[in-house]
C-alpha cells in the first residue's frame, strides 16, 4: 500500500484503460498528443491528495513571492519546493501574504522562510555507506598510472560524500515534504538536485559496482522497485512534483548489471515483477504509438508523454515566464504538456524536441517517436526474458523474446535511414491525422538532424543474448563511419548535437551518459577499427574530466566538448557539481579501457 500523502497516478490510466472499449482504443491510439494529455488534476490520485496539493500550491506561492522579493539574479526556483514545513501548512499559508503590488522586502521573506521552513535538503540525512572501503580490493586493477589510480580513488570516495537516507520524519509527516520516503541508502546526483533520479541511477550503479558497494547499489535499485510497486513506475525523481512522469528506463539494466556482479538470484526474483509492471506503463496507450511500414505492416513503438498540462512545480516561475508570450489557456497548458514530457526525455532541452529550434513554445515532444527511448524498451524486453527463464517462467521469456524481436524490426522499419546510416527520431504529423489502426510511415518525417542519439542503438552490441546482436558487424561498422564524418567528435569528448541554442542537452556540451553508451556499443561492435574509437572516446572523457577535477576541485554534471577541463553550461539552471553520473561513466571507463602506467592523463596529449 502507498503511505498515506502519496499520490498514486496510475490508478487513472489504469480506469482510463479499462472504460475504453476496443473502438474508443483505437481512436486514442491515433489521436494527437495533446488530446491524449490528461489534466494537470489526474495526477492528484483516486479521491484526491488534498495534502500534497495544498503543500505544492503552498511553496509555489513561496517560490514566487521569493523571486519577487530576491529577484531574478541567481534564483532556483527548485530550492523552494524542496523546503520542509517546519510547521502546519495552514499556519504556513495564512502568514504568505496575498500578493500585492509590492514585492515583499528580502528581509521579510528571509523571516517567513526561518520561521515556517527547514532549510532544502535538511530532510535527507549523511549516510556512510557500510560497503565503502577506502581502497577496495580489485579495484581498477588495469589502472597502472599512479597519477590515474590517486584520481579514481578520490572519484571513488565522492560515494560517501553523495550518500543519504530519507529521515524518519519524511514517513512519519509526508504532508511536510515534498520528498518521498524511500526505504533503503540513496546516492543524489549532487548540489541542486537532492533527491534520487531515475536514469542518473543507471551510471550510480555501474559505478558503485567498480566501487565494489554491492549492497548500495541494490539499495539504490530496490528504492526504484518501491515507487514503481507505489506509483506504477518509476518517477522521474524522489519528489511529490514528479510523480506526472518517468525518465528513460533503465531499470532493467541496473538488475541485470547487479546480478552480474552478485550472482544474486533472489534479488532478481524480488524485481521481476516491478520490471512486469514498468513494461506495461510504457506499452500503455499513453506512450505507446502504432505505426504502418511502406509494406503495410503496422510496428508498435514508444514515445514520451507526461501526465501534466501545468508548470513544473520545480520550475514553475521559469515556465510561467515562458508561456506568457502566449495567449490562450488552452495553448499554455499544450505548452506545459510538452515542458513535462520533454523533461521526461531526460534531453531536458534541446533543440531535437524543437519545431523551431531558436523558440522554446515549439517543443513537440509527443509528437515524437525518440531513437533511444525505443533502443532502452527493447534492452528492456530482452532483460526481462532473461530474468523470466531465470526464474523458471518460460512462457513470459518467450513473450518477451517475442516482443523484443517486434521492437528491433520496428525500429529499423521506422527509425533506420540507410543513407545516413543512422536511427534518426520520426516526427508523428502535427494534426494527429492518421488511419484506422496507426500512422502511415513516410520517409519525410524522420529527422535528418544529426543528434548522438542516433548513435545509441549501438550499445545494444555489449548487451545481447548471443543470439540476435542488434547491429552486426557490416551495419555497425557502417554506423561507426557515420559518427566519424557527424561532426559530434570533438576534442573532449562527443557533443549531443550540431546546433548551439544555448540549451544544455545541445552543442557545445557533453554529458557522461551519451558518451558511455556510445563508447560501450563500439567496443563490442566486433571490429578492430570500432574497439580503437571507443577507446579514443573514453580517454578524451576521462581527461576532460579530470583536467576540470584538478582545476576547480569537482566533478562536473556536464562538460563543453570543444576544450579539455572545460565544464558545461546553458539551461534553465547553473551547472552543477557532485556529479553521480559523471563519477560512475569515469569509473566505467577506467574499468573497461584501463590506464596504462605511462600514459598522459592530463589535457597536454591527445585530447
């Protein structure tokens, strides 16, 4: 059961489904995004969580007034909906004053926030990790460089740095937070972002693994299995405010990459049926879209779509400003649909979600069927029916055997683009026009932009069950020299896309994710060639990263590929320190490439 204060969306789909009948489904298949989008008050819950409202609207009035009375430079509108209620919200609510010509003054709202506020972050507490050694046996054992190893034991010791529990005043008052009590050691990505996120998990783990944390690394997944046995799936992050999506999927792995390293099979057992239960959300009419082939063959696949038509609450100020440059409410809350659903993307912004890729209003991101997306379901169904046949229920392994086979024809029916040799995202028309059972496919909508995630299905190669490898050797290697002539390789590492808007999720940045995933797929691509460029890939990321650790003390969430040692920017926020996912891609990295003795790892070679 969910604790009381706990919202729990996917009650609606589900009685959404079931009062479907088969023609009424038929038509929701095909109708727009914007027609699919539940209001913001579906993802209240069934009979309403009038706690959890009143404690969002509560700091939203905070936020705003906050931003009146601090004004815009250096604000995070987040910090705001992170503050635990030190008292009861009405007390709270009634000593806000409505809002009023004049802004109240900064020390008035420095006052109100002492007086009826803990401070954000204060409901998580340090937790050293009781499988933390300081220098683990077999740790790295390809590093050679003294230099190289000195660095990845400092990169490993930011686990105990990174490491809370969820207090116990979380669970006993959940109306005071916004913070979800999750049961087991969490590892937060860092600085503004103090709660656990989805796929950030992914490469928290994987690099725990190198740490050999065994046990916070189940801890961290198992956190996971509880929102999706208490919400359905799993959230974007651990808050009250994300509880309107998810962010790309990665569950499955992170089970699988645990039992590799463990062996452990009743951890698996314990999963297997939250990994059911995510599959089903993402196969939900929601996101799932039928598509017909140029054959008339008609390929289901997946696509983002949040549960909300309102401004984030954690960036609510931000999106307000956006949408006052439109004039409807019904245009500004198709607008807040996509703001969501893009920030479930993970890709949160940039200019691949974009109709015009110089106007945030135009993000279409429903309208979208998303190359990576659709590459983590398929690693998902496989997963799944390797945990099945490892349990011993055969006939669910062969269901999803079956379904992952379906996906992998979809992908390359729809997705795949023989002249570019890339998997290039496929756009659905802007009038969700489409004929009875699904969209007709047509060359034009796919996107010719080039982004890194047309290059992700290749990491699909270090991950296959021996009997269908995603890409053989002739497509990856084709795949391969496309990257090389993309644009996307630079000096530091592989940028996300081709187009700087200023956006993060655009060029010039990096981020670890994109570079592992891509890197790992070339490694196990079976070609000399592809193995040489994987590594070329790891080595510019790891001295990019450890040039900025030496130059500023800190890892970073994202870096500028253009330079050696130079961290990101752009977005809505300031970049950010800690850094979860970054930590684990360097640590990956170091375990699957090694660091031989005598090569350089600072930016004065190579990269």
């Amino acid at each position: 059961m969910a604790p009381a204060g706990l919202p729990r969306p996917h009650h609606v789909l589900l009685l959404l489904v079931l009062l479907l009948s088969p023609s009424l489904l038929c038509c929701c298949l095909c109708a727009s995004a914007s027609q699919m989008a539940p209001t913001a008050a579906a993802v209240v819950g069934p009979g309403g969580d009038e706690a959890a409202s009143a404690l969002l609207e509560l700091l939203q009035r905070v936020q705003t007034e906050a931003l009146r009375a601090l004004g815009p430079d250096g604000f995070d509108p987040k910090l705001y909906v992170d503050l635990p209620l030190s008292t009861d919200e009405r007390a709270a609510a009634a000593a806000l004053p409505p809002p009023a010509p004049a802004p109240p003054s900064r020390a008035e709202m420095e006052a109100y926030l002492a007086r009826y506020f803990g401070k954000a972050g204060s409901d998580l507490v340090e937790a050293d990790p009781t499988d933390f050694d300081p220098e683990p046996t077999g740790f790295l054992p390809r590093v050679g460089s003294p230099e190289a190893r000195a660095w990845a034991l400092e990169v490993h010791a930011l686990w105990k740095d990174l490491a809370r529990r969820v207090a116990p005043a979380v669970a006993a008052r959940p109306e005071r937070h916004t913070l979800l009590p999750l049961p087991g050691r969490v590892v937060v990505p860092g600085s503004r972002f103090r709660e656990v996120y989805y796929w950030d998990s992914y490469w928290v783990v994987r690099g725990l693994l190198v740490s050999k944390m065994y046990d916070t690394a189940k801890d961290i997944v198992l956190n996971l299995v509880y929102m999706v046995e208490t919400y359905g799936f799993v959230l974007n992050g651990a808050r009250s405010y994300y509880t309107n999506r998810s962010q790309p999927p990665l569950l499955s792995s992170m089970v699988l990459d645990v039992y590799g390293a463990t062996g452990d099979v009743e951890f698996v057992r314990k999963a297997f049926p939250s990994l059911l239960k995510e599959h089903s959300f993402w196969m939900s009419e929601v996101h799932n879209v039928p598509i017909r082939d140029k054959h008339g063959q008609v390929h289901n696949l997946s696509r983002y779509q949040a549960r909300w038509n309102k401004p984030r609450p954690e960036s609510a100020t931000i999106d307000e400003e956006l949408a006052s440059k439109i004039n409807s409410t019904a245009d500004k809350e198709k607008l807040y649909h996509q703001i969501a659903s893009t920030a479930e993307s993970g890709w949160d912004f940039s200019s691949r979600w974009m109709r015009n890729s110089t106007d945030m209003t135009t993000l279409a991101t429903t309208y979208i069927i998303p190359v990576d997306l659709n590459t983590f379901i398929f690693k998902m169904e496989q997963d799944i029916a390797a945990f099945a046949k490892l349990v011993g229920d055969n006939a669910t392994s062969e269901k999803f055997l079956k379904a992952s086979k379906a996906r992998h024809i979809a992908i390359d029916s729809i997705l795949w683009n023989s002249e570019m040799d890339q998997w290039l995202d496929y756009w659905l028309p802007a009038d969700g026009n489409c004929q009875q059972g699904g969209y007709q496919w047509r060359s034009d909508s796919q996107n010719r932009k080039i982004f890194a995630s047309n290059f992700i299905p290749l990491w699909l190669n270090a991950h296959h069950s021996g009997s269908m490898q995603f890409a053989d050797a002739a497509k990856s290697k084709r795949v391969m020299a496309s990257l090389q002539k993309s644009g996307l390789l630079c000096a530091a590492g592989i940028a996300t896309s081709l187009t700087n808007t200023t956006q993060q999720w655009d060029f010039p940045n990096g981020w670890a994710p994109v570079q592992h995933l891509i890197a790992e797929g070339l490694l196990h691509s079976g070609s000399e060639e592809a193995m040489k460029l994987a590594e070329d890939i790891a080595t510019r990321w790891v001295r990019t990263n450890y040039a900025a650790y030496k130059a500023t003390g800190a890892m970073h969430e994202k870096y500028d590929v253009e330079a050696c040692g130079k961290s990101g920017g752009g977005g809505e926020y300031k970049p950010q320190t800690g850094f979860g996912w970054s930590n684990g891609v360097v640590l990956s990295f170091l375990e699957e490439f090694g660091w031989p003795e005598h090569k350089e790892i600072g930016c004065s070679q190579g990269a």
